[in-house]
C-alpha cells in the first residue's frame, strides 16, 4: 500500500507538461543561479527523473536509520509522536510508522504543491480540452486567451517540477537547506508580467465568450456540451478566473509563512522579497475580481432563468440569491429569490428542463419589508405583498438586512433605468406584483439546456440554501487540495481520496493525475466540525461533514492538515457565513 504522508510513492510526471522554449516577449525561464533545487543538467533539460529523485532519498533513509541503530540512540518507545506519523492501511492492517517533517512551514509548502498540481489542471482544461472542442475560427478569435494560457502553463510545468523536487528532499533526508520555499517562489514571481497582461485582457475575453454564446447558436451548443463533460467540473466562467485567485492564494500562504517565520530565520528574506513583488498584482486583482466576478455570476444566472431577458447589465450587481418559502392559498410554495442591485426576483424551478421560471419582481426603489412571526416577513413592492419564510432565523434577519440596504442604497443612488429586460409567462394572480410597464409574453419554445445541477443556484435550490456576492469572494481566498482518507457513516473502512475544494464543493478523485473527478459533495447548507461522541471515532485528526442523514467523515494527515481543512470548508458552510456576516 502506497504511504498516506507525504508524495513519496505518489509522484509521477504528466509528460504533456513538458517545458519547451518560450516564444513570447517574456523570459519565464526560473533561472540557472545555484539557490535552484534542479541540477543544471535537469534544468537544460525541462525536466528530471523523480524515481531516481525518491531512491537517492530512500537510500539516505536507509544509511540514517543504519547509523542511527548502531549508535543506539533511538528511543525505545519508537521515538517521540512529535516527529512520528502513523496512520492506518485501508484494510484496517497493522499501523505503519514514519518520520516526517513537523514544521510548520513544510505543511505550507505542501499547501503550495498540492493545490498547484489542481491548478495546472484547471489550466489544461481550458488551453487543452476546451481548445480541441472548438472550431478553428473560434479558436483564431480566442487567441488572446490561448496564448497567454499556453504561456502560464509552460512556466507552471517548470514551477510545479521544482516544488515536487523541494517536497522530495524536505520529507527525506536533505540538508537544512532545503528546508524553505521561499527561494522557489521567488523565481516564481517571473510569471508576474503574463498574470499582468491577463487582468488587462479577461474582461474583453469575458465579453467575446458571452457575445459568442448569445449570437451564435453552434457556438452556444458547443460551450455547453463542454461544460456537461466530466473534465470540465465547474464552469468555463469559474475557470477563467482561477488565474486571479490562484495568485490570492499565493499571498495568503507567503502572509502565513512570514508569520512563522522568526526575524533571522533564512527562507524569510526570499518570503518577503516574493511577497512584494506579488503584492502590486494582487491589489489590482482585489480591485478588479469584484466587478469580474458579478459579470460571470450574471451570465451564468442568465442561462438558467427564463422569463427575464437581459439579465446582464452595466451597473447590475447580484447581492444575494437563496430559497424562500412562498405563502400562499395552496400553502407554503418553494421559490428562489435573486436580489440585485436594482431588482428582486423570484422563479420555480422547471421539473421538466431543469431552468428556473421567473414569476415575478419588485424593483428596489419601491420595495419595502415588514416583519412577521416566526421566520416569516412581507415583502411589499407596487401594489401587491407576498409573504415569505425563511429557514432559520438568522436566514431571516440576514435577508431582511440585505434587502433593507439594499432598497436603501437604490433610492440614495441617482435615478438611472436600467434596462429590465421582459417578464414573461407571469400568469398566475398571486404571482401579479407591478409589474412597471414591462410587457408579458409567451415563452418561445427552444431547445432543452442541459442540467447543470452542480451550480451554486441549482444546490441552493436542493438544500434550501442561500449565498451572496460576498460568498463567491471569500471562496476564491478558500480553495484546497489534498489526499484525505473518507468514511462513510455506516461502513467501516476508509477510502484513501484526491480531494479537491473549490466554489463551494467537494471533488473526489483517486489521484492528482485523473482527468475528472470519481464524484463530488456540494457544501452548501452543511455543517462541519469534529465528529462527537456518538460518532465512537477514536482517530486523530478527524472532521465531521453533514446535512441532515448524510454523514461523512473526513482523515487529515495532521494538525495543521486538519485545522486548514476545518478553515475552507467553515467559510462555506452556511451557519458560518451568517456568523461571519453578521461580524461585519
């Protein structure tokens, strides 16, 4: 059985990332100075062979352990559990000990590896299998993006072998001096200019995609079979913005690393000169991700709601979206609410073709809410009123404040009229709210979208959830990967997992290597935490994950492991972002 610490025994190279020359105006190599943890001929070479990377470590484990045996100073309970990992084989064998790094900063750097081998896929996904499904003239128009992709990922190749040859020497036997990271990421910094040039092209080839898919019908069928294929986990909107957050994610681990980090320690100098050269790119992305984030969220609500045209407008800012339940004269009646910056409206869901039928809307400069008992609260708008209930009654306090902000701020604001599209099928007398002028119609009868059941929008709808804007940023600053061991919570054994987080979900693969994930575990409305009493799990570093009858139980490799694990997965879950809104 393969070890769970560590990637000795679970490193291997996807040959397709070698590096060739670069051709572009930038010079992404990383450097021939002698701080590099490739050899010269490895570097000239693209590449290094990582078998005889891990024997020459095993050998200098075996020579250790040797010396250490006959010098007899091993202790005789097995050594300190400070530096001593043990974990259990999947068929519930005999324990299996090894000694592994405890710093700190080795589990950063692992951070730094793991969710880097994630992002060289995402990469792929979009330079490689969404390329290959598009005509040749989609491609020609796209080639702002195809050639900074392209770009990005011959540097993240280079960048990604280095790690993983760092990772190799610090879990083995390497000298003192190969315990850092920060002189890897330095070198990494060259890659600044290509993020630089893409945060002055994502928006233009933002709009060109949802030109495309608006006007052009083969275009439109093709991006969305992409998007039903198992490679592409979450949309071609979310991909293209993983290049931003991936460098978010690179300033919280050097923060982290620094803090650790004492003032003479010798990977702070490299941390720190890393962390300044990254932070002017980073405050452009904080500056910028809000408004691309909004646009990419607006067009993926668009494909989903009939009823509604012109869902994407300049100055139209999606705040929240989230089920309520509609009180009416044939009881309570399921609807999901969007609340944006100068609307709110509220759809059912089609059981036929999985989109969302919008019923009705308030603009915000003449909506007003009154309190009600319980979870319930009125919303008035025009000439009508609908009744709704929330879930809970921090769900209930957390609209009534939004939508009484957000009212507020539209009446503060200067009178623009925003296009509000057409409201169609509006049938219904109890749905009737003002409707302001805008013309019902009949829905034009078209082909059946695929689902897309793994978006935030249809998981709120399932789990009676909700989740805003803010959401969507924090996530970006939450995203993680790693082997986690999974139980189920009836069954016995566990299953050892390539997990990924990311846009609120879980996704599961065998290996890092898997084009797609084996299955994946939408968070929305979950909560998590340490398994109880009840649970009768007398494992380290175990996490609880449930909604309702579904149980499942989480093995981290440690303690820092665990708590990283228990921080992204609380900034998802539901009750947790109440907290953490309310704390605003």
């Amino acid at each position: 059985m393969d070890n769970y610490h560590g990637i000795n025994g679970n490193v291997s190279l996807d040959r397709r990332g070698e590096v060739p020359q670069f051709t572009n105006r930038y010079d992404l190599s990383l450097g021939s100075d002698k701080s590099s943890s490739l050899s010269h001929s490895e570097r000239d070479a693209g590449s290094y062979d990582i078998h005889q990377a891990e024997a020459r470590v095993k050998i200098e484990e075996e020579n250790a352990n040797y010396m250490s045996a006959n010098n007899n100073s091993r202790q005789t309970n097995g050594g300190s559990t400070s530096n001593t990992a043990t974990l259990e084989s999947q068929d519930g064998g005999e324990a299996r000990r090894k000694r592994w790094p405890t710093d700190r900063a080795y589990f950063l750097a692992k951070e730094l590896l793991m969710t880097e081998r994630t992002y060289k896929r995402d990469l792929d996904v979009l330079n490689m299998w969404f390329r290959e499904e598009l005509a040749p003239d989609d491609v020609e128009s796209l080639q702002p993006l195809f050639q900074l992709m392209e770009a990005m990922i011959q540097h993240h190749g280079v960048f990604l072998r280095d790690l993983e040859h760092r990772l190799v020497l610090w879990e083995g036997r390497g000298s003192h001096e190969t315990h850092r990271i920060g002189d890897i990421m330095l070198k990494n910094m060259v890659v600044l200019p290509l993020y630089e040039e893409y945060l002055e092209a994502h928006r233009d080839i933002l709009h060109h995609l949802v030109d495309s898919f608006d006007n052009d019908e083969r275009f439109q069928q093709l991006y969305r079979e992409f998007e039903q294929q198992k490679v592409c986990y979450v949309p071609v909107g979310y991909l293209l913005l993983k290049p931003f957050h991936r460098l978010l994610h690179y300033q919280l681990l050097l923060d982290r690393l620094l803090d650790h980090y004492g003032e003479d320690h010798f990977d702070r100098t490299d941390c720190h000169g890393a962390l300044m050269m990254l932070g002017r790119t980073t405050d452009t992305i904080n500056s910028l991700l809000p408004e691309s984030e909004n646009y990419v969220l607006l067009c993926e609500l668009q494909r989903d709601l009939v009823g509604f045209d012109q869902l994407v407008q300049p100055g139209r800012r999606l705040i929240r979206q989230g089920c309520l339940l509609k009180h009416s004269k044939r009881g309570l009646q399921q609807r999901m609410f969007f609340l944006f910056s100068d609307v709110l409206l509220y759809a059912s869901k089609s059981p036929v073709n999985q989109t969302f039928k919008v019923l009705g809307h308030v603009p915000l400069r003449s909506l007003l809410t009154e309190n009600a008992e319980h979870n319930a609260f009125v919303i008035f708008g025009g000439q009508r009123a609908i009744t709704v209930s929330a879930g809970t009654t921090a769900e209930k306090t957390l609209w009534l404040a939004e939508l009484a902000k957000a009212s507020s701020d539209a009446k503060t604001r200067p009178h623009v009229q925003l296009a509000m599209g057409s409201l169609k099928n509006c049938s219904s007398s109890e749905e009737g709210l003002e409707t302001c002028g805008l013309n019902a119609g009949a829905v034009v009868p078209g082909k059946t979208p695929p689902s897309r059941s793994n978006t935030s929008l249809h998981v709120c709808w399932h789990r009676g959830a909700t989740v805003g804007l803010q959401d969507h940023l924090v996530a970006a600053n939450n995203q993680l990967s790693g082997f986690l061991l999974r139980k189920f919570k009836n069954s016995s054994g566990w299953q050892k997992l390539w997990v990924v987080f990311t846009s609120f979900c879980l996704y599961f693969y065998k290996s890092y290597q898997d084009e797609f994930a084996l299955a994946s575990l939408p968070l929305l409305g979950y909560t998590v935490g340490p398994p109880g009493v009840q649970d009768a799990l007398q494992k380290d570093f175990v996490f609880k994950l449930s909604f309702k009858n579904h149980v499942y139980f989480f093995r981290a490799e440690s303690e820092h492991t665990y708590n990283r694990w228990l921080e992204v997965l609380r900034s998802t879950t539901q009750t947790q972002d109440f907290k953490n809104l309310s704390n605003n």
